[in-house]
C-alpha cells in the first residue's frame, strides 16, 4: 500500500557499530524471529517486538515513543545434511585440527523475509511494498551484528601456551630411547599411548581414552613418584615440531618452543616422524560430538520430559547452567512470582520505565525471564524433533547441543545486562552458582543484607572406592548449622587493661528471612588447586529444618554479660593492619601468594584461617587479586571499610550527600564509575548508613530488622541446586525443584520428573538449599 510517510525513510541513518540491533528477539518477552509471528526492528532505535495479538509489544513500542517505522523479520531453517556427513560433491568434512567450536554462518543455515511497516498508517502496522527509499536502511539491520551476537563469544579455541616448565626443562644426557615401534610402556607391554618424560627419558603408558587407546596410567605414576613435570605423547608428533605435551605440575596441556631441540637429545628426528595417534584435543572434540547426554533413572529408564507453566526449561548459552539453575529456583517462589509475573503491573511498568530500551532496564528483563518461565507459552516440545532420549547413567551431565525435549528460552539479553557491570559474570566462563545468586541479589533488592547462611561441611575420610577415590562420611546438616552457632574460646587483649585474656565468641542469628538459602562448602586444596570434596550431607527428617528460641542474639543476656570496654588508644594508622602471623604461614603453606593471604584476612575477621581460605576459593579469579595492596587499606585495620576522600569529594558534587556516595561505592565494590551510574539509577535507594552520616548530623530513629524473630521457626526445602564435577571452576549445574510432593529436575533446556530414588541421592550431594518457611 501506499504511505504519506515514505520521504521520512530516507533521513533514517543504517545502524553503526556502536549499536545494538534487536532483530532475533523481543526485548519484552521471548517471541523471536522464528516464531510464527516474527519480530519487528524499529528502524529508529532498533529496538525488537514481537508482533503477537496477546503482548503486541511493537505496536506498545510504537505507542510509546511515536516510532512508526519497523521492518517485520522472519526467519526458517533450511534442510542440510549433518556436518559430519559427506558434502553433496562426496567430498569429506574438514579435518580436526584444534580444539575450536567452528562458527557456521547464519545465511548457511536459513532464509529471512523482511517487511517494511508504518504503524501510522494502520493499527497493525501496514505492510510497505516500495522499499526503494530503505534498501540501505534494511540492508544495514539485517547485516549488522545482532544484540545476541554482541553479547556472547562467536566461537572459542583451547588456547595452548608454553609454561615456566616447559620453558626451563633441563638437558637430557642419556641414552637413546627404542626406535618407533619398538618402544614399549617401561612398567607393561603397551606399545602404544606412550608419554616420553623430557627430564629422564622414561616411557610411560598413559590413562585409557575415549574412543582411542588403552592405557594403565604408568606415565601419572612416574611423576608422582619423580615429580618430572612435562611430558610429550610420542605418537602426535609432526614434522612441524607439534605433539601432544602435558605438564602434570600445571595440570593442562602446554606448548615447548624448542621440541624439536629436547626430543633430539633422545635420538628423535622429528622431521622423519609422521602423527600416527589422535591427539587429546582431537579425541576432546570426537567425544564432543559423538557423546550423546541425557537423563535416565536408576534403572537406566529415560526421565519423563514435562511441559506447562512454570516448567520452561533455559537454553545454556555456554557455560550458563550456573545462572539457569538460580533462575529457575527463584521464580519458583512466591515473592518473585509475585512481584515480577504481573500483567497489570509489567503493562504499568513499561509506560513508566525511564530507560530509552527495556534491553537496558533489569525490572524490564525480570520481567521477561518471569514471563518465560512462568507463562508456559514456551514450554511445549522441539519442533520436528521426536520425543526420545538415549539411555546415560548420569543425570547431571550437559544438555544435548540439539534439545530432545523443548528448544528453551536464551535469556541472552538478561545475562548481558545483568553481567555488564561485572568482570566475571560478562564472560561465558563457568560461574560458582551462589556468587551469582548473591550479586543478582544485591542487584535486585535495595537491602543489601545477605540472607545466605554459608556452612563449611567437615570432611571425614570414610575410605576409597575400586578407582581409588578417596569417600567421605556423612555429615548432618543441623550438625553444620551447630557449628556456626557454638560458642568458641579465644585469646583477646582486654582494651581496658590491656592485659591477654580467654574470651568467648559465639555467632547469634538476628532474624530468619522467609527464604533460607544454605550453601555447603566442600573445599579442598588438592595439589594448590581448590577441588570439590563429594562429601554427603543428610538433611533431617522430612527436609524440615527447625530453629528455636536459643538460635537468636536478644541483646546482652542480664547479668551475665555485659558491653565490652572500648579502645580508647587504638594504634597508629601509619602501622597498617597487624596481620595474624600464624594464620599468615597457614595459608602460605597451602600454597597461597602473601598478597592473596593479606587480602584475604583484610576481607575477613582476620582471625579464621578456614574463613580465610575461602574467600581465597571464591575470589582467586577476581581481576586484579594479585595487585598491590593500596596504601589506603594496608593502612586500615581489617573489617574496616574506608573511601578514597577524592571520589567521594567528586561524586558528592553532582548534588548527593557524603552518606549516599558511600553507599553507592559499597554496592559497586568502590568502582567509581559504577558508582555513579548506581547514584542516577536508584533514586528510590538513597536511605543512608547510620555510619556515613557525621556525628552531629544522626538521629535516633528506630532500626528496622528484616525477616521474622519469632521462634519456634520451621522451614522446609522446596529446592536444592547440585553441582557436577570435581572443580569449584568447572563442571555443570542443575536444579531440583519441589511441586507438590513431586520433584522436577531443571537441566538448562531439559525439564524432566525427576524419580524418588535420585533424589534422595543428589539431595546429598547437593550445594545449594533453599527452605521456605512453613
């Protein structure tokens, strides 16, 4: 049809760089370009909205801002063989050659149909037919990166570099190893997965492989015994000077510059040699195609997939199951479902929400994840894909690349915005679920308060499996819980007397929220990496958790205790913090830099080496960990936070109070620029600390303690959230989740009726519980 408006195209400028293109996805709920409807760009702000009757969040779009301008897209597959196959001219697939996920490109794989609309010019949009005025317009949104694509890697490599190691292996001065095909396992007869040591000559077989060869193990065993760090797999080396190279110190393969030069020592001409075995990265990648995941029960039966509101599972973005598992635990409480899956209210919200694209508003993609998960209008089978799954022991193990059950929602607008600000959480590494828990937290609720009881679990070797792992006892989780709360003895310098004396400490609880959230800690330092410990813990009786009176702090106890003498002469800020020498060596014992250990006991009460040592797990990976202490804190008692006086002088001049800039440094861990952005983006969370505020400046008013003091108290679990894999750094997350009396397992895209027997085992072995208040 025609449109009065058509001469207004020509001054739209094509979207740059700098811009984010909604075209795959509504920013306001999760219709896509491959739903039956589509999505319309505008071609003003490029924002996306669906164009299906029951949200119509284009024409909400339009209504708002007045942007009458979309371009409607579409988007459908086209058959293709497998990859793996060969191609239509018989030639075979590419060969594997490094440890690399391949990014295919999207013209490849579909077709895309486009339609221009003006909303002006009729209430549905009305389709334009002379496009001649915005070819250039349309040809830009669709050849720009998508939001989705800018916000996730395109395709990752297994980066292999040199080590101090390999770079410092000492010369070898002895004798000639077996020519190829001679050689055999210096403790067995293999002739074959066989790993040269570059310090002594020894040939050792290597661990049995996945779909390659057989293997005893023998090449670990030397270096237990010897502790010779790097050796080279003779089987992959080329001419060019590569090979298989494993530094066991390291714990990762690694490269050595000057191969060639080592292994001549050892009568090996490399350029005579041709690759004869797979290497690790090519088995690695054969085992990532081929292995088919899924979930079975005990019996080895296939899980019942389930469908409905509430029951949408989440696509794994890559390495995502961390933020998946939390998701699908809290929208399944009633306060999040409250507050975030409201018609009335989301309607409301988007009329008033004072961002320029719901992209960029955390209430606006709350609730978009709410709706997801809870509407049910995603949750129903693959299309074209038949509702079978392949037997598999393990009922944790990652989703299939190609879902069996539902395709899921990508919540990958959410996970960009809700990670922009954080160093971590923006990348596509694999994340510790509580720390994620916790910083969605602070990010959502103006109490910065947590209510997480974090429980270090006692591990008790109870003996070794036929593999050689070592078991564990197990522990009660009231048992834990007891723990946090005994009183304990310890030495204290009286302030008053000055005098060393006995003194008892014991931790009270000030209130229980409505949601307890309980982490188990199951740490170990295991060759001075911090490794998970598959320590049980038994729940009482009917998942029932009970407090009593005896668990809360009401203050001091009349006549038997009374209000510590304060310090009047505390020590010279110039001597910087007295560190705790013993503890200091504990940790540096373990392995652990001195720069780490100082910050850790700053970070901490300074007097618990276990506390010490976790903060040490949960923050090794932090940007700047081993940076220099800043004069500031070395000059600062431990647990006393102090502000840098210039920032706080600077962000007070755009008119906020001294208390309210603390404030904001304290929720951006002292980032000043996030700080700011924090002060203009929560106008409604400017309540001060009674500490910000100067002396003469406070005054009395009440304190307000969130959650509930009444005892007796009871809380039963409603969800548990398991972790698979013997590193704190890797592995795959999944949650449980109570409907009625039933279990519900949450797998990223994969949403099963979980059976009673793996269950009552997983609900051991679980890391995160949350009880629910009876």
């Amino acid at each position: 049809m025609s449109c009065p408006h058509l001469h207004e195209l020509a001054r739209l400028p094509p979207p740059n760089l700098s811009h984010s293109v909604h075209r795959e996805e509504c920013t306001q709920c999760f219709d896509n370009q491959d739903s039956p409807d589509g999505v319309d760009v505008c071609l003003v702000c490029f924002n996306g909205g669906c164009a299906e009757s029951s949200k119509f969040h284009a024409k909400r779009h339009f209504n708002k801002t007045g942007h009458r301008w979309t371009l409607h897209v579409k988007r459908r597959p086209i058959p293709s063989p497998s990859p793996r196959e060969p191609t239509a001219d018989g030639e075979p697939p590419a060969k594997m050659s490094k440890l690399a996920i391949v990014e295919e490109r999207e013209e490849d794989k579909y077709t895309h149909t486009t339609t221009l609309k003006c909303w002006q010019c009729h209430a549905a949009g009305a389709p334009i037919t002379d496009t001649s005025l915005a070819q250039g317009l349309i040809s830009g949104v669709m050849s720009a990166m998508s939001s989705a694509r800018q916000s996730e890697v395109k395709a990752w490599e297994e980066e292999i570099i040199p080590c101090e190691h390999t770079l410092t292996t000492p010369p070898y001065n002895g004798p000639h190893i077996a020519p190829s095909g001679l050689a055999t396992c210096k403790d067995c007869e293999l002739g074959e997965n066989l790993w040269l040591c570059l310090t002594c000559g020894n040939l050792g077989c290597g661990r049995a492989q996945f779909g390659g060869l057989g293997g005893n193990g023998h090449g670990l065993a030397h270096y237990d015994s010897t502790k010779h760090p790097v050796s080279v797999k003779l089987g992959t080396i080329t001419p060019e000077g590569g090979a298989d190279i494993y530094c066991y110190d390291c714990n990762d393969s690694k490269e050595d510059p000057d191969l060639a030069t080592h292994l001549a020592a050892f009568g090996i001409n490399v350029q005579t040699l041709s690759k004869t075995e797979k290497t690790m990265t090519e088995l690695q990648i054969e085992q990532n195609l081929k292995y088919d995941f899924s979930l079975t029960n005990e019996q080895g039966k296939a899980l019942e997939p389930v469908f409905g509101p509430g029951l949408t599972g989440l696509a794994n973005l890559g390495n995502s199951c961390y933020m998946a598992s939390v998701l699908q635990t809290l929208f399944t409480l009633p306060a999040f479902q409250t507050r975030y899956f409201n018609a009335a209210d989301s309607k409301q919200h988007e009329e008033d929400c004072a961002l320029p694209l719901p992209a960029q508003c955390v209430e606006c993609q709350m609730r978009k994840v709410a709706d997801g998960l809870l509407s049910g209008r995603y949750s129903h089978p693959a299309h074209g894909v038949p509702p079978t799954i392949a037997s598999e022991e393990d009922k944790l193990q990652h989703a299939s690349p190609t879902p069996l059950f539902q395709t899921g929602i990508k919540p990958a607008g959410f996970k960009s915005l809700i990670g922009k600000q954080h160093a971590e959480f923006a990348t596509m590494k694999q994340q510790d679920a509580e720390e994620f828990f916790t910083y969605l937290m602070d990010q959502l609720r103006k109490d910065g308060k947590r209510d997480i009881l974090s429980l270090t679990v006692p591990g008790t070797p109870a003996g070794t499996t036929p593999e050689g792992q070592t078991t564990y006892a197990p522990v009660a989780l009231t048992s834990c819980i007891n723990d946090v709360l005994r009183a304990e003895s310890l030495e204290w310098t009286c302030p008053a007397c000055k005098e060393a004396v006995q003194g008892v400490k014991q931790t009270k609880l000030a209130s229980l929220p409505e949601v307890l959230v309980v982490q188990t800690k199951k740490y170990a330092l295991v060759n001075w990496v911090p490794s998970k410990l598959p320590i049980p813990v038994e729940l009482p009786e009917g998942d029932v958790l009970s407090f009593d009176e005896e668990v809360f702090g009401r203050g001091l106890k009349e006549g038997l205790e009374e209000e510590l003498p304060k310090d009047d002469a505390p020590a010279a800020a110039s001597e910087g913090p007295k560190f705790n020498e013993v503890i200091l060596d504990q940790l540096q014992e373990m392995g652990i830099p001195l720069i780490r250990a100082q910050k850790a006991l700053l970070a901490t009460s300074g007097v618990d080496a276990e506390e010490a040592l976790m903060w040490v797990v949960e923050h090794g990976e932090d940007p700047g960990i081993d940076d220099p202490i800043p004069t500031s804190l070395m000059n600062t008692p431990p647990g006393e936070v102090i502000y840098d006086p210039a920032t706080v002088e600077t962000l007070a001049s755009f008119g906020f109070t001294a208390g309210q800039v603390k404030k904001a440094l304290r929720e951006t861990q002292h980032n000043s620029d996030r700080a700011a952005e924090w002060l203009f983006s929560h106008p409604d969370d400017m309540a001060e600390n009674e500490d910000d505020v100067a002396d003469g400046a406070r005054t009395p008013k009440p304190a307000l303690l969130p959650g509930s003091t009444t005892a007796p108290a009871r809380f039963r679990l409603l969800a548990f959230i398991s972790h698979k894999g013997p590193s704190v750094h890797s592995g795959h997350y999944v949650a449980h989740i109570r409907r009625g009396e039933e279990w519900v397992l949450f797998n990223d895209e994969k949403v099963v009726k979980a059976d009673a027997e793996s269950v009552s085992e997983l609900k051991k072995m679980a890391y995160l519980y949350f009880f629910v208040r009876d």
